[in-house]
C-alpha cells in the first residue's frame, strides 16, 4: 500500500465529493494530501511541485470537469516522460464499457465508479499500489 507520507493531489469540480475522497484518504492515515478544482489547476498544480522537488506520487480525479476533463488530462500527463508511471485513478459516474476502455487505453491505473464504499476504495488504491510497485 501507498506510505503515509504519499503526496496526493485529489482533484473534482465538487467540494463535497473532493472532501468525500480527502476524508476516506485521511481515514486511512495519508495527511499530504492537495486539491485542485479542475483538470486545468490540477496540471498546473503537477507542474508546481515537480518543479518544486516535491512531485506528486499519486492523482485521484474526477472524469468530468469543466475546462479539462480527468480523460484528457491523464493523457497529457502520460505524454509528460517523468509522469509516465505517476498512479493516476480516475472517479466518475460513468461506468460504460467504451469509457472504460478508452481511460484504460490512456493509461490510467484504476477507475472508481461514483458513488463508491470506503472499503471499494482502499481496495483500488492497493490495487494501484501493486501495479506501481511490481
């Protein structure tokens, strides 16, 4: 499983849902945690702190949001060589096949569908972990 001291950055155009996932990660002893309101503050905020020294080591976004969506941006942070292999989870609502297919297609390291249990998404991040720590 991810170490307490994780960087996380969880972004979602809702505050309670951003609060929802930041509550569930605290409850399961992560405290570095960021947030971002869209996909567009969410790569800036990357960017930041990979320049900073301090890289984000895990991304929880929402799928839809306005200015950039979780899709999208988990493409250009796949384009990024230093990002290739940064656990990226997507969260939406969607949980139709060709949707699924096309995230998996991008990359990205696991999918939650909304609304979702405490226990379902501490089984995802260690299911992210593994993929990241083989």
């Amino acid at each position: 499983m991810f170490p307490p001291e994780t960087r996380i950055l969880v972004i979602d155009d809702m505050p309670s849902i951003r609060d929802l996932v930041k509550n569930q990660l605290r409850a399961m002893g992560y405290k570095n945690i960021q947030e971002a309101e869209d996909g567009e503050e969410g790569l800036r905020i990357l960017k930041e702190r990979n320049t900073a020294g301090t890289p984000v080591q895990l991304v929880i976004s929402d799928w839809n949001m306005p200015k950039l969506k979780g899709l999208d941006l988990l493409k250009m942070v796949r384009a990024v060589p230093e990002w290739v292999d940064l656990p990226f989870v997507l969260l939406t609502s969607e949980s139709e096949r060709e949707q699924v297919t096309e995230a998996v297609l991008a990359g990205v390291s696991q999918y939650i569908v909304k609304p979702f249990a405490a226990k379902i998404f501490e089984e995802k991040l260690k299911t992210v972990w593994a993929k990241h720590n083989k």
